[in-house]
C-alpha cells in the first residue's frame, strides 16, 4: 500500500504542469550546486598539493642557506683545528633533505615534510617551474659532487677539497637562493590561479543559483497573488452562496415549522380524548427532527372509535407528510363509514402505495388501527406489541405481525389484514407504542428495551393514563439522559374506566334474586 501510494505521488509530481517550473528550478539548483561542490573539491585537492610544494620550495630556501653556513663553519673549525663533526652533520642533514626535495620536484616522490612526517611532493606541472628546476639542477649537481669528499671525511678534510667547495658555494648560493625563490613564488603563482578559477566557479555558481532562487521567487510570488485572487473570488462566492443558504435555511426553517405545527395541530385534542365513553386516553409524540414520522390520532365518529398509532421509516420532512397523508385517508375511511377491517386497510394501502410511487419514494411504515366499543378492543394491523396490562398484575404482549403488512410495501394487502379482539375490564391497560422507545439509548449504547417499558406500565398501572403516560416518558428520559435521540418517540395509553354497566347489571340481578 505504501509503494503504491508513493508511485502515485512521483507520478503525480512528474506528469503534473503545475510542478514543472517547480521540478525543472530544482534540477537547475542541483545542478548549480554539483558544479560548485565538484569542482571545489578537485580544487581543493589540487590546492593540498601546492601547499606542499610551496612549504618544501620555500624550505629549500632555508636550506641553500643553512648548507653555505654550515659549510663555512667546516672551513673555520678546520682551520682552527677544532671539530668540525656537529656542524658536517648538520651540513649532510641539509643536504640530504635538499637533494631529496629537488629530486621530489623532479620526478614526484614522498619526501620529508616540514614536520618530520612523510609527504607526497608532487612532480613540477609548468613549464616555467621545470626550467628553473633544472637550472637548479645545473648548479646543484657539480655542487653535490663538491660535497661528497666534506660529507665524507672522518677527521680531517682535504684543504683543496674543502676550498674547492667553499669557493663554488659562494659563487653560486645566491643564485641557488634566487632559483628556489622563483620556484617557491611560481608554486604560489599556480595556487593563486586555482584559488581564482576557484572563486570564478564559486561566484558564477552562486549567482545562478541566486538567479535560480529570484526567478522561482518571483514565479512562486506571481502564483501566490493569483491564488490570492482565486481564494478572494472564492471566498465572495462562498459568502454568496452563504448569504443563499442562510436565506433558504430561514425559508426551510419556517416551513419545517409551518409543517411541525400542523402536524400538532391535527394530533387529537384533549376534548376528543376525554369525548371517548369508557377510556382514559393519553397520548404523547416527540420528533426526532423538526418533523416527525410517528403517527397516532383517535377519531370518534358518533360513537364509532377508531384508534391508530404508526411508525413511517425514517424521519424528516418526508416521514413527516407521509404521516400526513396516513391521517387524512384513516380520516376519510372513517368518515364515510368504513367499518370492515380487511377493505378498510387495503382501501388506506392503495392510497398511500399510490403516493409513494408517484412520489418516487422507497418510504412505508407499519401501522395498527383499533375500533373500540364497550370495553372491547378490535385490533388490526402490523406493527409493534400491544401491552395489555391487567389490573390484576398480569401483563401480556400481543403480536401483531400476523394481523396486517407494512403499509405502502406493496399494492395489494388484502390477505395478510387480519383481526384480533381483546375484552378490558375495569382497570386494565393497553398501551400502544413506536420503536423510538424501546430502541431508545443511553450514552453506553444500551436499549431501553421492552421488558422495562412493561415493568414501568406495571408498576404505574393502578394511576390515570396521564400519570402512567408520564411516568413512562419520564424513564425514557432518563434512560436517554445526555445521548442524542435518534428516533421518534410516540406513546398512547389506555386505560378502561368504569361507566357504571357493571353496576347498572348487578343491581338489575339483586332486584331480580329478592323479587322486586
């Protein structure tokens, strides 16, 4: 993964436009600085050398002078027939380094440096440094062999021998001392030259590279202000379709609110809940969004109750008026007297199937409708459990699966609505509910669950369906406590009260027992 990630990089960086002056200005800085750096290197290497032809030249000026003076000091020892052997010895020293030093000049060889450690001396490398060698080599080689019989001796020198190399010695020191003085200031002639050629490459490097550098400035400068122009432009156009936004944001927003107060406008009224002969009512609906995708209402149509709660998939805006249009046609149905489950839910699906295809929407929901009539709840429709909890304790769950299909799914669902009757006695509960509850999370990812929304209706059973309504949202909230709610949240309580037929009955069966 990495090798390929690093291909795609260089072959970005090559095949790219926009970084070729940026590739070919650093090609031409390598390049700039190879051609400085190389040579500066030979230079520098070559310049080593000439430092040590210009140390041993000069020295060889030293030592043309030291032989002439130890030579002298022979003669005078000799003459005053003391010991000439400390100054021969530092006459045969001088000479041996001298010789070998010219001969090093000569032919390049390691000689003696000037710190008593082996050196490489190069040969001679102009022709000006080898014509003064070998006037030096003129002089010095009848020298040499004047030396030889000095150089040799024990105790005692031949005068002539002596004289002969006193008299050529002064003859020909100075120009001895001249020649190597023209060697040493041609050896330094030589390195200023290199040292020149040197700072010749140093400067016209640098001054393409410096050149390189302003033309890649000033490029980059050029970019830099029509990027600045192209992020100028693009901010105004962001700030534009900002200000748009912000426009449409407050436009959506209104309707979002005009769209949430109808939904609450058209929930059922607490003076249609409490118009329903036989049941205490409560009902609660939370949208996720602006705009929720549950459905509830009660409808009591002369008597005739109908009962819905759904659940749109999804939330939003389009769960929110597929909601919508569920009302209007249960509505609808039950207006004009719709009483016979199977056609009333196949009748509902067509409408709302018809819909969402014209809407090109993959949007359906589930959906539980309930007639109620003297205790007796007639239940049809697929959606979650019905809680039944008796006012003895018992609680039971009622599945509805097999009692209806998912509204919008399909066209045709006539033969899967079916219909299931539950008889309430005084006190007992039903409780209709989305999946917003039970899925319901807290900040651990945990659910609220079923088993604890029975466990709550339970306990609560014996209060109104206000209280135990409030009671069960009060623990979804804590349950949910800091975590986002992420689905709609929808509840309808039940609850069976007395009317007094039962104790209408067992009056008319006491006044039947004692005979009145």
């Amino acid at each position: 993964m990495k090798d390929a990630n690093k291909k795609n990089f260089f072959q970005t960086i090559f095949s790219d436009k926009k970084y070729r002056p940026l590739l070919i200005s650093a090609g031409l800085f390598l390049c700039f600085d190879l051609g400085v750096l190389i040579p500066n290197y030979v230079f520098s290497t070559l310049l080593k050398k000439d430092a040590v032809s210009i140390n041993l030249a000069g020295r060889q000026r030293m030592l043309s002078q030291k032989m002439t003076k130890s030579l002298l000091e022979v003669k005078n020892q000799q003459e005053a027939g003391s010991s000439f052997k400390e100054s021969r010895e530092e006459l045969k020293k001088a000479y041996e380094l001298f010789d070998d030093a010219l001969d090093g000049f000569g032919r390049g060889k390691s000689v003696q440096g000037a710190d008593g450690e082996p050196v490489y001396l190069p040969v001679v490398d102009t022709e000006k440094k080898r014509a003064i060698l070998d006037q030096a080599l003129a002089i010095w080689t009848p020298y040499k062999e004047k030396l030889q019989p000095i150089l040799k001796a024990d105790e005692s020198i031949q005068f002539k021998d002596l004289e002969a190399a006193v008299e050529y010695a002064r003859e020909n020191n100075l120009k001895l001392l001249s020649l190597m003085n023209q060697l040493t200031i041609e050896s330094e002639q030589v390195a200023q030259t290199k040292t020149g050629y040197l700072q010749l490459i140093q400067l016209i490097g640098m001054t393409l590279a410096l050149g390189n550098f302003f033309i890649l400035l000033s490029r980059s400068f050029k970019r830099m202000q029509i990027a600045d122009q192209e992020i100028e432009t693009a901010n105004a156009q962001i700030l534009q379709l900002n200000e748009r936004l912000q426009a449409d944001n407050i436009r959506l927003k209104s309707e979002l609110d005009a769209t949430r107060r109808l939904q609450q406008m058209i929930l059922p009224k607490s003076s249609e809940l409490e118009s329903v002969e036989g049941l205490d009512i409560a009902g609660y609906m939370e949208p996720a969004d602006e705009v929720g995708g549950d459905y509830y209402d009660v409808l009591n149509l002369d008597g005739n109750v109908k009962i819905g709660i759904g659940d749109v998939t999804g939330h939003g805006l389009e769960s929110g008026m597929l909601m919508l249009m569920v009302q209007t046609a249960v509505r609808t149905l039950q207006e004009v007297e719709e009483t016979n489950p199977v056609r009333f839910m196949d009748i509902l699906n067509r409408t709302i199937y018809k819909n969402i295809q014209r809407m090109d929407s993959g949007k359906n929901l589930t959906l539980s409708l309930i007639d109620y009539s003297d205790g007796e709840l007639k239940l049809s429709g697929q959606h979650e459990e019905v809680i039944l909890a008796r006012s003895n304790g018992e609680v039971e769950l009622l599945d509805t699966t097999d009692l209806g299909f998912p509204i919008g799914l399909d066209d045709e669902i006539a033969d899967f609505v079916d219909e299931q009757k539950i008889k309430l006695d005084v006190g007992d509960v039903a409780v209709l509910f989305t999946d917003g509850i039970t899925e319901a999370e807290d900040i651990h990812k945990n659910l609220y669950g079923i088993e604890k929304l029975c466990e709550v209706i339970k306990q609560n059973r014996h209060l109104s369906a206000s209280e135990i309504k409030d009671a069960v949202i009060e623990d979804v909230r804590s349950h949910i406590g800091l975590q986002q709610v992420f689905d709609d949240i929808t509840l309808l309580v039940l609850k069976q009260k007395d009317t007094g037929t039962s104790l209408n009955s067992l009056q008319s069966q006491s006044l039947a027992t004692v005979g009145i």
